[in-house]
C-alpha cells in the first residue's frame, strides 16, 4: 500500500498546487473533496486542510467532522483549515472586512518546532486570506506571528494528541513563501513521516502490477491521438499486458501536415500493437457546409464514436477501453464549485464506454502533466512524443475558421509546418508551450510580382503558459516571425498576409473557435 498524505478540498485555488509540491517531495498525495468520509487505514500519513474561497463565518461554510483524524494522524491546516480547526475547538475568528494579501515577513517564535525546524527566523510568508484568528483553542500556542497578524503559525501543545496538529494561516505552496517547500518538507517528511520514496520509476513498476492484476487475460482497446497521454497510457498497458492491449489511431483528415504517417511509425516501432484508420472523407463530409465552432466540435465527437466503435467491435475478446485521462481532469470533477462551465466542449469519448459496454482503465488518472512526461521518459517513449505541444482532439477544425473544406485545411498544414519546423530550427518549440497557425476566414488584397492577389490570411498563435487555463502571447524575436511570414507567403499560395496574436488569457483563448 503506498504511503500517502490526503489533502482535503475546500475549494482553494492553491489545492492543486499543495499536491504539486508534495510530489515533487516524492511523496504521494491526493485530493478529496471536503465532504469525504475518511476512513483511517495505515496508508493515510497526514491530512491536509486546504484554503478556501468562503469564510469560517459564512452562514454555507463548508463543514467537516474534525473527529474523524484530528489527533489520530498529523494534521496541517492551510488558511480556511487553520481558521475552521481554531473556530471548530473552542478558539476565535474574526470577520474581516478586508482581505490580507501579499507578500508578509514571518517572525518565528519557537525556533525548535519540528514544522518550522530549518527556517530562518524572518520569513517571506504568502498571504491571502480575509478572516483572521483572534483566540487560539485551549491546548493550542502559536510559533509564529506577522507584524500584522499575531497568529501566523499554530499548534497543538506536545502531548495534548497523540499526533500533532499545526496550522498555518499562509500559503506555504506558492513561491512567494520563500522556505514554503522546506515547511511542507518538515511536515511530510518528518512531522508524517512519508519516506519520499514516491517516483516515476516506483509508479511505473507498481501500475505495471496492478494493471495486470486487474485485467487479466482480457483484451484492452485504446484510441492514440499522437500526444502524450494516450501515447503514455498505451506504452504502460503494453507493458503491462503486451499484445492484449490494441490501439486504434484516427485520421480525422484534421490532423498536422503528415502527422498521420509519422506518428503512427514510431507507434509501431515502439512495439505497440496500432491499427491506423484513415477516415478523413467520413469526417470532412460531415463537417461540410458547417460554420458554428461548437456544432464543429460535436459532429466530430459523433464520428470519431462511430470509426472507433465500429473498428473495437471488430477485435476480439475486449472487455476494457484505456484512456489516457490525467489528474487535473479528475480533480476537476470533484470541485467544490461544482463543475466548471462549458466554454468550449472539449472533444473526448464521453458515451464510448457504455455504447461499448466496457469497463474502464485509466493509468494516468493520479498523474499531473509533467509526471506523465517523466513516465514516458522511463518507458522509453522518445522525445519527439514526450515533447509535443498540446493539440485539441477536433484539430485544425478549431484552427480553419468557419466553414471547412479540404483546400482550407491544405492551407493551413502547409502554413503550419513552415511554422513548426522554424519554431524547431531556432530552438523556439521547447521554450513555448503551444503553437499553431490558424487560417482566417477572410480575404484581403496584396500584390505579388504584378499581379494583384485576394486570398486569406494565417495568424500566428504561440504561447506560454503551464496548464492552458491562462496564457500569455510568446515574444518571439522579430526576425523570427519575419522569416516566417516571408515563407509562408512565398511558398503557400492561396496565403498573402500573416498575422501574430498578441492576446493573452483570460480574456482570449489559446484557440480561436
Ligand atoms: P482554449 O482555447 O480553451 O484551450 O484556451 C486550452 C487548451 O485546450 C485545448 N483545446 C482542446 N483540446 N479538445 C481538446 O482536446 C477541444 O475541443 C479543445 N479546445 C481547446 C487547446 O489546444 C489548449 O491547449
């Protein structure tokens, strides 16, 4: 059983960053939403309370059952948690009408404490929290204080638990806490006594076994898109379960300019057992005389479901689908917002496991991004993989603006490729996070030689961003982009203008449609 820190979900949007850091202690964690029921069992090493939109003194303030660990494995309270302990025991907090925000100079009192044990005696401290602790709860004495807060850091009088509980009424996650990872090392490590021996090769040995225990003999069926996670998915069932894993990958006719071709050689010299399926008239036809980006997105959803039921309907003996689902997806799911409005309806296989009637393997579900990369690397998936930008499942569909036909799409791979493989050339691909060109659905006039031209126009999209939810516009070197836009003008016809986007998001998105 792996050993593991629970970190329980208020709502803050530093949750997912307080298992980011544990992580990269090589500890495992995990995120549950507040309202769980925890059951104590030998695995669970400490609990964390995370911060929190609302407040303590919110008449809906999210509410937990303390008795259920508080003093029967470490505790550490983030902020709402620090607040909500010392409320919920007999302690005080006061309404503010005022957020403390910022950066704060931490003085430590109690210099021994096993929690702050390390740090200097002034500490950069992350604030952003309204309420603040007025009384502590009997049997609790504080180890820290700001200059404006005196009860930066609490805990437990040694002795009064079994084990300890501490709270912070800082953001020990963010960077702004300077000596923050060493704080959550000091918890994890020594106060919860996690051993640190969580790693991309523990986690491939151990899935390797579990994925064999719990498929067996029976056939798993995967769809490869080309990027990392389905890529990364697929290389650890095979590993697992050898040729009882088959994978199917998609032509939609969407994808970049010989991706097709290219991606699916270094499947199959991976080993991996990949039919290719070329369906790119059955999606173009549908997508013809279309023009609504949503609309766009949904018929290819339906006719990737339908290519794909009908080639796994064809293998035999498959009771599994593997998805390549990663962490942020799952955690997504369990927010206490509820879940997050649909801005633009993501292309996924929602329905293919019912229609299928397949249960469901995920080998990724408990990875962050950067972790499935680290596990492609030990499963030796080559860099060209590993390192690919994101790719929305409906393609250069969301990139060819409007209506769709064969040429615009030709358009925009041709554009495209000029672009990617100068990005390549001059070292840009791997210090930007995304980048695609994007046709126009306009014309505008030009000149070339004599002759007047009307034809469309490619903007430029690259950014740099860490998970895609904000972003902001790449500053590529002007003569970067010069070159760029003279190749794609002098070698794509049809191309007489580019354009580079500058917008960040929010307000923008990385994609136009
Ligand atoms: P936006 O445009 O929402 O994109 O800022 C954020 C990230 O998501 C990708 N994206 C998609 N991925 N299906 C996908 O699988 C989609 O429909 C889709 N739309 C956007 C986008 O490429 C970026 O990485």
């Amino acid at each position: 059983m792996t050993a593991k820190i629970i970190i329980l979900d208020f709502g803050s949007q530093y949750t997912q960053l307080i298992a980011r850091r544990l992580r990269e202690l090589n500890v495992y964690c995990e995120i549950q939403p507040f309202s769980n029921t925890i059951k104590l069992d030998p695995s669970i090493k400490g609990i964390i309370l995370s911060g929190s939109p609302f407040s303590v003194k919110d008449e809906n303030a999210l509410q937990i059952d303390l008795d259920q660990f508080i003093g029967k494995v470490p505790v550490l309270g983030v902020c709402y948690g620090a607040q909500y302990i010392a409320q919920n025991l007999g302690g005080d907090v006061l309404k503010s009408d005022h957020r403390e925000y910022g950066k704060a100079m931490m003085s430590i009192d109690q210099t021994n404490d096993p929690l702050l044990n390390g740090l200097k005696r002034e500490t950069q401290v992350w604030m952003s929290h309204g309420d603040t602790i007025k009384a502590l709860p009997e049997s609790f004495e504080i180890i820290a204080h700001t200059a404006s807060i005196p009860v930066a850091a609490y805990r437990s009088i040694e002795g009064v638990y079994e084990h300890p509980v501490y709270c912070i009424q800082f953001h020990p996650e963010v960077t702004h806490s300077l000596e923050g990872k060493e704080l959550l090392f000091n918890f994890v490590r020594n106060i919860c006594q996690c051993q640190g021996d969580w790693t991309p090769a523990s986690y491939v040995d151990q899935s390797i076994s579990e994925l064999r225990d719990k498929i067996g003999d029976d056939g798993v069926v995967l769809g490869l898109s080309g990027g990392v996670d389905s890529s990364v998915a697929a290389m650890l069932l095979h590993k697992a379960i050898g040729d009882q894993l088959k994978c199917i990958f998609i032509d939609n006719g969407l994808l970049r300019k010989n991706e097709f071709e290219q991606v699916l050689s270094s499947y199959e010299g991976l080993g991996l057992n990949v039919k290719g399926v070329r369906a790119n008239d059955a999606f173009l036809d549908q997508l013809a005389g279309v023009s609504d980006p949503e609309t766009k997105r949904k018929i290819i959803g339906r006719v990737f479901i339908e290519v794909f039921e009908k080639e796994a309907k064809a293998l035999d003996n498959i009771k599994w689908l593997g998805q390549g689902t990663i962490y942020p997806d799952v955690i997504e799911s369990v927010s206490v917002h509820g879940p997050s409005v649909t801005i633009k309806s993501h292309h996924n296989v929602g329905g293919l496991p019912e229609k299928l009637d397949l249960k469901i393997v995920e080998p990724l579900r408990m990875l962050f991004k950067d972790e499935v990369r680290r596990v492609g690397a030990e499963l030796s998936l080559p860099q060209y993989i590993l390192s690919r930008h994101p790719f929305p499942g409906p393609g250069l569909a969301i990139r060819v603006l409007g209506e769709i036909s064969k040429e615009k799409v030709r358009l925009c791979q041709e554009s495209d490729d000029i672009y990617i493989s100068i990005l390549r050339e001059t070292g840009w691909y791997d210090k930007v996070w995304q980048a695609g060109a994007i046709l126009l659905p306009v014309q505008s006039v030009g000149v070339m030689g004599d002759e007047r031209t009307y034809e469309y126009t490619i903007a430029l999209r690259s950014v740099n961003s860490v998970d895609g939810m904000t972003a902001e516009w790449s500053r590529l070197p002007h003569e970067i982009l010069a070159r760029i836009s003279s190749e794609i003008i002098n070698k794509v016809k049809g191309i007489n203008r580019v354009v580079y986007d500058i917008s960040t998001k929010p307000p923008a998105t990385i994609e136009w449609e």
